[in-house]
C-alpha cells in the first residue's frame, strides 16, 4: 500500500509548481520520480471515461486541501507550545523538512519498514536537511507501535500533535478504534490531533468500480455518522469540517454543487481534555 503515498507525492509536486500554490513540497517531485510517478501531467484518459477523469481530479483536489489543513493544524500545534509532533503512517511526508519548526521540536514517522526504507535512499541522495529533530520508527500499526515510539523517545507526559493523513480510510472499522485508543492513552491534556475520514459513500463512488489494487480499490472506512461525538467519547474536542469548506477558505471553491447531503467530519481537528 505504500506506494499510494508515492501517488500523493506527485499530487503535492503538482501543487507546487502552481503560481498560487497552497504549499510547496520540494521533495516532493523527487519521491515521485523515484517511485516511477513522475510529476509531469498524465496521459490524457479515454475520452469515454470522462468518469474515471473526474474520479482522479476529485482525489487530487481533496490531497491538496487536507495537505493544507494539516499544515495550518501543525503551525498552530507548534504555536501553542507543542514540541512532539507524530505523524502516523508518515509515508512521503516531507514535513520535517519543507515547514519552519521551533527549537526543540522531535518529529516521528511512524511506519512500516519498506516505505521508510525507499524514502531514506531519496533524502540521501536529495542531501535533504531536516529542520527539526526527525526520528524515523519503523512499525507497523497493527502491531504495538506505542511501545516503539516510546522506545525511540516519544514523551506521553507531554503534549503531541498527532497527524493521521489519509490513513483511516484504510482500516477496518474496529481498527481505527484501536488506533485512536491508543492514540489517546499516550496523549497528555493539551496535545492536538489532526485526522482526514472518508465521508459517507465515497467509498461506493470511488471503490466500487476502482482497479484492483489502485488506492480507492483499497478503502473499507468511512466517517461515523457523528465525528464530533465519537471522539468526545474518547477524551477529545473536535472541530469537524467538510473539504467543500476548507477549499472556500483557502481560495480554491468548488466548482460543482454537491451530489448529497455534506456533513461536517472529513477534515478534523481535536485537543485532548
């Protein structure tokens, strides 16, 4: 499955070849280019298949606002005071080296071997400098990833900001409720979470004629229907918002009306009580 990461990679190097960019990832174009994506536009697609086309640009476009949100979570995390930042199935994040980070910050990436593995051979040979102390951990989610993160010097007493990025989708439904238990029981009053859900039947619009093995094919969660009061009753105050929202926010309105009724919870932000 990491090799999507490399996909979202070559949306964020698209994005900051833009004149108005809503950020820019210069590694970016390096890890898609080594994973065989380059960041050039793709071919254009059977013209029958004006579905598919609106499928990819519809993904891409929701890569490029949660990406945004994210950062502005994180800058205000570090803001506030917060110096451990984990960000969980990291991927080719590029965070620790592309944001300005305060004295002190320790940034974990959290993820399985190989996609860390294939990431650290690009950074070497980008000479890529990381702006804060980054700390690579190499687990997988499914097994006790706390107890590694702990190893390599992660502090529950203290405050994290938390970033789970295109990753819940991903997991059955009782184990992104293993994941956000877990999550919390290392989470000391005051840490923040960032979160990015599926909303309600994007999975039936994108997965159900998806190609195997393409992310989409890969999907089985969606958000509760509740997203405020699911994590309420995990310790945390959430502020739910939809990607339509975000996107207005940041100069980038959607251009076509919604399909169905959208409820708040796709893009998440919470402070632990």
């Amino acid at each position: 499955m990491w090799a999507t990461a490399v996909g979202v990679a070559r949306v964020r190097a698209l994005e900051t070849e833009r004149e108005n960019a809503l950020f820019r990832d210069p590694l970016a174009q390096a890890f898609a280019a080594a994973g065989g994506l380059w960041p050039s536009p793709p071919p254009l697609p059977d013209p029958d298949d004006e579905a598919a086309r609106r499928r990819r640009k519809a993904v891409s476009f929701s890569i490029v606002i949660r990406t945004k949100f994210l950062d502005d979570l994180v800058r205000q995390a570090a803001a506030s005071g917060i110096r451990q930042v984990v960000l969980l199935g990291a991927g080719m994040d590029s965070r620790a080296f592309r944001m300005d980070w305060p004295e002190g910050t320790r940034l974990f990436e959290v993820d399985t071997a190989a996609p860390l593995d294939f990431k650290a051979t690009v950074l070497r040979r980008e000479r890529a400098v990381a702006r804060c102390e980054r700390i690579a951990v190499a687990v997988d989610l499914r097994e006790d990833w706390p107890g590694a993160l702990t190893d390599a010097g992660h502090d529950p007493a203290a405050p994290t900001v938390w970033i789970a990025e295109g990753l819940l989708i991903y997991l059955p439904q009782d184990a992104v409720e293993l994941l956000l238990a877990r999550i919390s029981a290392q989470s000391a009053p005051g840490s923040r979470m960032g979160l990015t859900l599926g909303s309600p039947g994007v999975i039936e619009r994108f997965g159900a004629d998806a190609a195997p093995g393409s992310a989409a094919s890969l999907w089985v969660s969606e958000m509760p229907d509740d997203p405020g009061a699911w994590l309420a009753g995990h310790g945390w105050d959430a502020e739910c918002h939809t990607l339509r929202e975000r996107a207005a926010a940041y100069g980038r309105p959607v251009g076509t009306p919604p399909q169905r009724e959208e409820r708040p919870g796709g893009l998440v932000s919470a402070v632990r009580r």
